[in-house]
C-alpha cells in the first residue's frame, strides 16, 4: 500500500471533518519521516473493491523512552464507519505486536475514547497518551 497515492481521498475528506493527521501521515510516508517499516512496525488497510476505505497504524512510540508501540493514524471512511472496520483494524494492526512491544499507547480524540476502552485500552494520564494497552 502507497499512502500518497490511495489515501489522498481519504485525507481530503478527514480534513472536511476536522482532522488533519492523514495529511500528515501521507507526508511523512513521502519525506521517509514515518514508513511504519521499523521492527514491529506495520501499517494496515481496509478495501472494498479495491478502493482504500480504512487504515491503522503502529510505530515505536516516539514520545516515550520506553520500549511501547504506538497506534497512529486510525481512520475509516464516512460511508463504511459503525460496521466493525475499525475494530477490525486495531485487532490486525496489534496481531502479534506483543514480540515488539510490550504495551501500546494513543491519544485517542474525546470522540474516540469510548472506543479505545471497549477494545480494552485503559484511559491513563501520561505525557502525550490517553491511553495505553499491555499486550501479551
């Protein structure tokens, strides 16, 4: 998957819905700031029809000397949202990550908390996270 290239739709109608990280996350992919290609790394999308709909990604965790992972960039479509995509995701995006990291850290949006928690990350107060998950 190239972000540049098949996310542009969907950064252009996050940016429609106040949110600006999936422009980021399409030019850092172009200036090789963040390739989710660091051991552990993974960046994973959703197709229908062979059309980007979704997308989840996991990093090391940049703000934080520890050895935790980072889910980034987590965006669904309008048209495909409630339906379990996400969800499908996050489950994808963290299969396996506990070889890599021992826990996952996000800031979620106030809109996205609630998610987060049923998918059993904890709300936490900590330097740029919400939230965080112990894997394995």
């Amino acid at each position: 998957m190239s972000p540049p290239s098949c996310a542009q739709p969907l950064s252009d109608e996050a940016w429609s819905d106040g949110y600006a990280y999936v422009e980021r996350m399409i030019q850092d992919w172009k200036s090789g700031a963040n390739r989710f290609d660091g051991p552990g790394e993974r960046l994973v999308g959703a197709f229908d029809e062979g059309k980007l709909i979704g997308f989840c990604g996991l990093t090391r965790d940049p703000y934080t000397s520890e050895n935790a992972g980072r889910i980034r960039h987590l965006y669904v479509d309008l048209a495909h949202r409630h339906i379990g995509i996400a969800r499908a995701l996050v489950a994808q995006t963290l299969d396996g990550a506990s070889i890599w990291f021992p826990r996952v850290r996000l800031r979620a949006t106030p809109a996205s908390r609630s998610f987060y928690e049923l998918l059993g990350f904890q709300p936490v107060d900590e330097p740029e996270a919400t939230h965080v998950k112990r894997l394995g």
